[in-house]
C-alpha cells in the first residue's frame, strides 16, 4: 500500500518492494574452513571489504539462501540497523544468524537505493523504535519487513547510486593509500631498530 509522506514523497511498506531474507547459519566462521563462504555481522561492520570467512558444511541449513551481489545486509542484534552493501567477493556466502538481508522485488527500486535508505536518519528512526532489549538490543525480521521507505523516481535513485559508486571507489583508494602508509612505517620502524645496531647507521 502506497502512502504520502509530509514531504509529499511517496512511501511503501518494505516488504512490498523488497524480499527480506533471514539469516540462519551459526556464526563459526574462519578464514580457514574450506566450506561456504559467509556474511554475518563482523562482515557488515566492515561494510562487506574484509576478508572472505567460511564455515563447516555441517553448519550450513538448507533452508539459508545464498547472497546475491547488491543484497543489503542488515545485522539485527548488537549494532542493530547496521547494513553492508554485499560485493562481488561475496557473492554466493550465506548469510548468518541475526542477520537478515533485502533484495529489491520491484524494477524501480534500485539496490543502491535500498543502501542508501539503511544510511539514512529515517531508517535509523524506525530501527530505534523497533528495536527491544537494553542489555543486547535485537530487531525482528517481522518489524524490518514493516518498514517504510520514500521511493523517488528511477532518475533520482539512479543519480544517488552513482553518487555511492563514486563514494565507495573513493573510499577503496583512500583504505588501499593507508594500508600503503601503514606497511612503508613498519618497514621504517625496522629500519631504524635495525640501525641502532649499526655503529656508522648510529652515528649518520
């Protein structure tokens, strides 16, 4: 059912323009395991860049659908409302236990929409008011999918995923030039140990 905002934008319950999947597999994950991948909430606090963890076979239930790229994240216990756009080296992890994700239903909704939306203070608003427990705050799958969310047009939603698009390869040169930066300090960090034991580096 479509609703008019105050804004005048027209609004539309969650669950009408996106699938909702829940997320069902435990998270025992290691970078290690040569099992499925998997995307739980540490991968949506990292906003789906670290590395790729996987789980046993044997924690796998068949019910978990597997991701698809430009899937929405969204971790319902702990940091609720946290979300992560899932990338290509994710692609196929199934997704964990406290976590749901949305894939858009509808042709005019976009996923960088969809992103967009979960940045929002109006997302945030509604994760607040839904969200129950003080010792560890939770979000149920049926309250997320009650959500509402402004829909502009396509042309709008199209301007603002490539406003993402230029955002996050920002984001990837700037995390690219600091591991750089990190890595040349270490290397100078040993050398300077390395000279304290050098008589002429000492004294240079």
């Amino acid at each position: 059912m479509t609703t008019i905002a105050s804004d005048g934008m027209a609004r539309r319950p969650l669950i009408e323009v996106a699938t909702v999947l829940r997320g069902t597999v435990p998270a025992h994950a290691s970078a290690e395991t040569e099992g499925p991948a998997f995307f739980g909430i540490a991968e949506i606090t990292a906003k789906g860049r670290g590395p790729v963890r996987r789980v046993s076979a044997d924690d796998v239930d068949r019910s978990t659908s597997a991701l698809d790229r430009g899937d929405i994240a969204i971790a319902l216990l702990g940091d609720v409302g946290e979300s992560a756009l899932v990338r290509e080296s994710h692609e196929g992890a199934l997704l964990g236990r406290e976590c749901a994700a949305l894939r858009p239903r509808l042709e005019r909704v976009t996923s960088g929409w969809l992103y967009v939306w979960t940045q929002s203070r109006d997302f945030k608003d509604q994760v607040e008011a839904g969200t129950s427990g003080s010792t560890m705050p939770r979000l149920s799958v049926r309250l997320l999918s009650g959500f509402t969310l402004p829909l502009p047009s396509s042309t709008a939603q199209q301007r603002v995923e490539q406003e993402l698009v230029q955002f996050e390869e920002a984001i990837s040169i700037t995390e690219a030039m600091l591991t750089y930066l990190r890595e040349l300090w270490q290397v100078e960090v040993e050398l300077a140990f390395a000279r304290l034991g050098d008589p002429d580096g000492a004294t240079a």
